[in-house]
C-alpha cells in the first residue's frame, strides 16, 4: 500500500532557528523531530566573514529548500521559528537601538516589511505602526515580516500566523552546548562578549531542565569584551581579531602588560564567580555602546594611546606580542577559576563550554588538562552561529513538548547539498585539466607527499568556523617549509599557526593524554619529538588544535589520512580552511573553483574529480 508523503509530514514537528536581530555571525539551523538536520551560515552566501548586520536571507532560503526537497515540507508547514535574544530582558534604549539597525540594514538590502504600502493614508498607517514597533523595541514583529519576505520571494504561500519564540541569549548558547553532548546532567558554562545584559553564567541542567547557578553582567564580567578591545590595541578588529591573537600570545611574554590587566581581575568577589574592577558605577543594563566602556578602559589603562604601532605581516613587535600573551593568559585564568568554581558548587563532573570565548582552544585545554570533570563537550560553532541551533533545540523540548535525542554530536556536515551532476557540470564549464577518480584518494595522497599544496572539497559544509575535511586546503606536516607556503597562499601572518588532521587510532603517539575531538576547538600538547616530526602543524608553544577522524564520521577524508600513513608511517595531515585571506570558507562548488584559480594550489579535489594546474 501506498502511503501519501503528507503523512509523514504530519506526523513532523520543525523548529528553524536563526539569530534576530541583526548582528554577526548569522546562520539558520533546523530541527527536524528532535534531530539537527541543516545549518548554513550566511557568510558562506555573502562571502563577507560574519556576515556582519547581514540578514540571513541566502541561509534561510536554502534551509527551506532543503526541506522541501529531503522531507516534502513547505515554509507554511514550519511549526514554530527560534530567536536567540529575548527582548524582555534589555534595556528599552538597547532594543530600540537595535531595532533601528534592523529595520535600516533591511531596507538597504531591499527587503519589502509590508509596512509603506498602499495610497497616502495606507503609507501613514504604516508609519504609524512602523513608530509604535519602535517605541516598544518589538523588533519580533520585523522579523515575522522578514520571513514572510523570503517565502513569498521563492514563490511560496507563507501562513497567516508565524510564530516566533524569543529564547534569552545564554540560554540559547547553554542549550547548544547541552543537547549535542549527549549528557543527561552537566554544568554548562556559557561565555562570550555580551547577552542582553549579562557576559558570563552558570548552567546547571539536569534532564533538560536548565537552572541558572550563576550571572555575571556584562559591565562586570565580559571575557570576550576584554579580548575583543586588546586585540584592537594589537591592530584587529573585534571579530577577527580573538583568532589570531590566541596565535599570537605563544611569541610573547610575561611583562608589565600582563600584571596591569591582571590587577583588574577579582576572584574574591561575594557576588559573582569573578568579575572585573572597574572605578565607578554601572548600570546591569544599557546599550551595547555603554557595555563595552569598562573594556576600552581597562584596555587604555594596559596600553595607553593608540594601537600598537607595527605591521602583522611584517617582524613581530615586543608590545604586540606580550599583550596577546597577556590577554591570552588571563583568559585561561578566568576560565580555569570559572570551571573550578562550577564543579564546587554544582557537583556535576560533565562539563557543556559555548559562547564565543568557548572557541577559545587554548583555554578550552587548560580545563583538560587540570582533569577537573570526567568528561567535556564544546559546541563547535561555540559563537553566535550556534545560538539560534541552541534556541530550537530549547523550543522543541520547552515550547513545542517533543523531545531531542540528545545524541553526542560528532559531525556537523549540515550544509546543502550538491549532486555529483551539479559538480560535474562546474568542472566541464571550466575546461580544465580534470580527471574523475571518485574515491580512490591515492592520487591526491601522491601530490601531498612529494610536496604539493592540494584544495580539497566534499559534500556537505562545515558548521562553525573550522575546515573538518570538506572544505580544506591540505599538505605534509612532515615538510617544515610548508607552515610557510600554506600561509603564504592562502594570504595569512606568516606566524600563524597550521593545524592538523589524524586518525583517531594514532592520536596518543602524538599528543599528551587526548581525546577524541572532531571540531578543532580543544588543543593539546605534543609528546616529546613529535614537532620535529611534523613541524609545519606544532606551533612555537609545542601545541596543536587537531581534529581526530574516524571511518564512521567522514569516510573518504578518513581514507585519504589512512592512505599518507600507509606511504610516510605517520597518520596526519596539515588541514587549514579552504579559503583566502579575508573570505569564509567556500560554499558551493563554483567558490571552490574561483579559489582554486586564485590560489597558488597545485590540484583540487573537487567531490571525485582531480583538477591540475
């Protein structure tokens, strides 16, 4: 007997999650019967990294056709949508304030809100309505209007009611460290530069039932606005800056730079875990202008004046270096006294890590390292693109009653598809040098180990900032001289560390007491004389941020790893982000291709196909 589609249908229930309002780092994930099933961040569509102030229009169009083609779901047929700030919890002057931005980085991007439309008097209505969501700060209502956009820009009938839950920003960064863990009880830490009013809190969650032990309010305890306004001292923005500078640090020094920022750190305080001291008074809650002032003092006070005055690209400067390591090294600080003081007053020896300081890898290994809980998980895309994963997740279970399955999440290959036909099509516009090898791998094994820089790009993308072998540029580690060549090509700091992929079989001949980790967030210390076997992947501190492969999680990646081994007896590789300077990682197979031609590669692996220059 035939069964109709739509009954399957019926018997689902879909969560989308994406952030709102505007800000950075947007990305749209869904949740199908409990299962995440698709996330795509918008930077990927835009080519701009973290998609700043951009509304996540190309994300949420592909979310939907992945629906609708994998399960037979329309956008009418969605259940509920997930956001990841609460309004009910900031300042009217913030959600005002953010509700301006929206709105304005809306209509540039000539995106229709329903508002103006009609003669003189229904142009007045919507002015007047248009002032009423203002002075309220409901920006809900814009995004109900944003999406109803989207679906009828793809054709498509959207329904009278969207629903959309508003999940506080923590609680969204704690559900995403949460429900992937696999964990029924856990303390969960959830750190970054700013909720709606608070930096850093406490989780404690016991079969799903999320308790907050601990708040620190953004003015007192920001981790991530201290590092974000160093790194500005240092010459970065307040985005990119985190990353290279937890690269940096290692060059540095103890110093005059470390003792000032340390002497503004309190872990005596009655109220909070730890909080900064900053002379004054301040308000929990204001605009996100006036959370960041005790961060640019305290900057000012370490390095008075301007910026660092030197070139990243050029020789490394005393000053620069001995404020990464400064920032860095209160950073481990804070979060090692942070986790101490969650295992002391939880008891719980699981451990949930999210929020942007939580890509923090260097940090994430001291709490390894210091054995404090049996076991650790960090949501991969530990930044703002992993909250509006967490909020539907949240919404599923707390809102819609239906229950996650609450497996450990150990691949995040969630990005769309795209069809062998649809490659090779892209390979034959082009006119190159392409031979198809499907899944033997010897070929490009062969190109690596006589010292060739190879593309590498494979099914699904990655969720979250790292290449975990389906977007990646590759090279031997054993070869010193390619820390250089790769970083060259791809226009990064000479300085910069490379990272490398290996079998998870062979990962304690390496490091010190690792363990499995497939996201490239968590580093570890390397044995003695391993950095004398694989330089161009151990960093000047003698450790590495790996990611650990499997058979079952990525088969043609793991056999590609397998296949170097069985040639040169070591079973890892370089694996950097397959992209240039200044871009996020390649999308589709036409960005792999640009790229490709762009970059000083030698060959690409393009989903079965072996292109040469």
């Amino acid at each position: 007997m035939l069964i109709n589609p739509l009954f399957f249908w019926l018997l689902m229930t879909i969560v989308i999650g994406f952030n709102w309002p505007l800000e950075h780092d947007h990305t749209v994930g869904v949740i199908v019967d409990g299962e995440l099933v698709f996330a795509s961040e918008e930077e990927r569509w835009t080519r701009h990294k973290h998609s700043p102030f951009e509304p996540p229009i190309n994300a949420l169009k592909q979310a939907f056709l992945f629906l609708k083609r994998k399960y037979g779901i329309k956008p009418r047929e969605i259940d509920a949508y997930a956001i990841n700030y609460d309004p009910r919890l900031m300042a009217l002057t913030m959600r005002r304030e953010w509700w301006i931005l929206t709105f304005e980085d809306l209509i540039t991007k000539g995106i229709s809100l329903g508002l103006f439309q009609g003669g003189l008097i229904g142009k007045g209505l919507g002015a007047l309505r248009s002032g009423l969501f203002y002075l309220h700060g409901d920006y809900l209502e814009l995004a109900r209007r944003f999406i109803r956009f989207i679906i009828h820009s793809m054709g498509e009938n959207a329904p009278e009611g969207i629903r959309i839950i508003s999940v506080p920003h923590h609680l969204a960064h704690a559900a995403s460290a949460y429900y992937f863990s696999s964990f029924n009880n856990a303390v969960v830490l959830t750190v970054d530069g700013t909720g709606e009013f608070e930096a850093t809190a406490v989780w404690r969650v016991k079969n799903s039932e999320f308790e907050k032990v601990a708040s620190i309010p953004t003015v007192y305890g920001s981790l991530g606005a201290l590092y974000e306004n160093i790194c500005v001292k240092i010459g970065y923005d307040n985005l990119e800056g985190p990353g290279k500078v937890m690269g940096l640090a290692p060059y540095g020094k103890a110093g005059k730079y470390y003792e000032k920022l340390k002497s503004f750190v309190r872990f005596d305080d009655k109220d909070y875990p730890f909080r900064f001291d900053v002379p004054g008074k301040w308000m929990i809650k204001n605009t996100f202008s006036y959370y960041s002032k005790p961060y640019y003092f305290i900057a000012d006070s370490v390095y008075p004046g301007g910026k660092v005055p030197w070139s990243p690209r050029g020789d490394l400067h005393p000053d620069a270096v001995d404020l990464a390591w400064a920032v860095q090294s209160v950073t481990e600080e804070v979060m090692l006294h942070l986790a101490r003081w969650a295992r002391e007053h939880t008891g719980e020896d699981k451990l949930g890590l999210a929020g942007g300081v939580a890509l923090n890898a260097k940090a994430n290994m001291v709490i390894h390292y210091s054995k404090l809980f049996n076991d650790m998980f960090i949501f991969p895309a530990a930044n703002d693109a992993g909250t509006p994963i967490g909020a539907a997740a949240w919404v599923y279970e707390h809102v819609l009653g239906g229950k996650m399955k609450r497996q450990r999440l150990r691949t995040v290959y969630l990005g769309p598809e795209y069809s062998d036909e649809e490659v090779k099509g892209v390979v034959e516009r082009g006119s190159w040098n392409a031979k198809y090898i499907g899944d033997d791998v010897n070929p490009v094994v062969d190109l690596v180990v006589k010292g060739n820089v190879v593309a590498w790009y494979q099914g699904r993308a990655e969720l979250g900032p790292r290449a975990l072998g389906n977007r990646s540029i590759i090279a031997d580690p054993r070869r010193k001289e390619m820390w250089s060549i790769v970083n060259k090509i791809k226009g990064r700091e000479w300085w910069r560390p490379l990272a490398p992929s290996l079998l998870e079989e062979d990962a304690s001949k390496y490091f010190i007491d690792p363990v499995p980790h497939q996201f490239m967030i968590l580093m570890f210390k390397y044995r003695n004389d391993m950095c004398e076997t694989v330089p161009a992947v151990c960093h000047v501190d003698q450790t590495a941020r790996p990611q650990t492969v499997n058979k079952e999680e990525n088969k043609t990646w793991y056999e590609l790893i397998k296949s170097f081994k069985d040639i040169t007896g070591e079973g890892i590789i370089l694996n950097t982000s397959f992209n240039l300077a200044g871009e996020p990682l390649v999308e589709t197979p036409v960005d792999a291709i640009k790229s490709f031609a762009l970059g000083g590669f030698k060959a690409i692996y393009l989903q079965g196909w072996l292109i040469q220059k």
